[in-house]
C-alpha cells in the first residue's frame, strides 16, 4: 500500500507525484508519473532503475517527458535516496525489492530502464521473472558474466562506457536481441541534458 504521498503541481499533460511504498527491507520512496488521461490505453508500465551511487531524482526532468502515453515509476533502490537499505547493495537484492513494487501495482507486465547499476538490476529481473518483463532499455549495463542469455529486446544506449564497448562478445551472447543506439554526446548528464530527445527515442523502441 502507498504510504505518506506527496503530491506536487501537476502540467496539462502529465501527474506527478512521490510516495512510499512497502517492501521487504522497509519502505521504498518512489517518484511516478502518468498520463492525465490515464485509462486503458496506457501503454506497458515502465520502471526506471538509477545507478548506485544516485536515487530517483536522475530521472526527475525525464519522468514527465516519458509519461504521457504509460505510467512510470522511478523507485530510490534500497539504501539509497529516501528508501530504507537492504542488508547488501547488490542486484539481487534491489531486484527483490522492485519485484515488491510490482507487486504491490498488480503489473502483469513491465518494462525496465536501467542504468549502469541499475542496468544491472533490469538485467537480473529479465533474467529471473521472464514472465513480468517484456523490454529493456539499458545505460551503460555491466557485463555480469553469471547471466543467462536474455531473451527479451533490448535498447542498449552506448555514452562514454558501456557494455558493446566494453566488451562487445558479451553483449553479442547474452544480449542477442540487442539494438544499439549512440548517445556519446551527452556523456554522464544523459537523462538531465535531452529528456525530450531520449522520451521520443525510448517511446518509439517501447511501442508495441
């Protein structure tokens, strides 16, 4: 259940809000977003999932550039931001916790934006509920060797580091449904310097 939500002032096109949310390590802050129209047409929810040493706030000027056509939900990853820790900071663990979130949305179905470790996370919930996760949008994912080969598509979004450049033959096995997209421009400041361009970008790969 939502707990303590703070409401802010809402534009003509998107709501935005933050709340808490209950999970197994605690309470988890989350920033959402949604269509003002809302309704039945949304599109698959999207979850986004930040790196370890940021919270939610990464995606604060992209929440409501993505959110017109889908509702999303950038949660604070335990122990970091405003959401209570989990005994270790490791993949597992954070992937618990969204699975919690999920949950507690009743998603039948998501898709997932991670980025670095947080690709991490989205990597480790595609791999372990295949069933919840329809699409991955990755920023710089780690090459984690112990993955099984993910079968869902995903955008892999390539700035100064990331996972083809890096290593490329993992990428090739364990992502073969990988379509690569060059953003080297905009470096580290990706989803605070062109929200709008990367909205169009991520909306047009997540359409159905």
């Amino acid at each position: 259940m939502a707990k303590h939500a703070k409401f802010s002032i809402p534009t003509s096109t998107v709501r935005t809000r933050r709340a808490y949310f209950d999970c197994k390590f605690g309470q988890l802050h989350v920033r959402t977003a949604f269509p003002a129209t809302g309704g039945f047409d949304e599109g698959v929810t999207l979850i986004c999932l930040h790196h370890s040493q940021d919270s939610s706030r990464t995606f604060s000027r992209f929440l409501p550039e993505i959110a017109d056509d889908r509702s999303v939900y950038a949660p604070d990853l335990p122990g970091c931001g405003e959401s209570d820790p989990a005994p270790t900071m490791n993949y597992a663990d954070s992937a618990a916790a969204v699975i919690d979130l999920a949950k507690d949305l009743r998603l039948r179905q998501i898709d997932l934006l991670g980025m670095r470790f947080g690709a991490g996370v989205a990597l480790e919930l595609a791999a372990s509920h295949p069933e919840l996760v329809r699409r991955l949008v990755l920023v710089s994912a780690p090459a984690v060797e112990s993955l099984p080969i993910i079968k869902q598509e995903c955008l892999v979004m390539r700035i100064k580091v990331g996972v083809a450049e890096d290593n490329p033959q993992w990428a090739k096995a364990k992502l073969p449904k990988a379509r690569l997209l060059d953003v080297t421009e905009y470096a580290d400041d990706l989803f605070d310097a062109a929200p709008k361009t990367l909205a169009k970008q991520i909306r047009d790969f997540l359409k159905p």
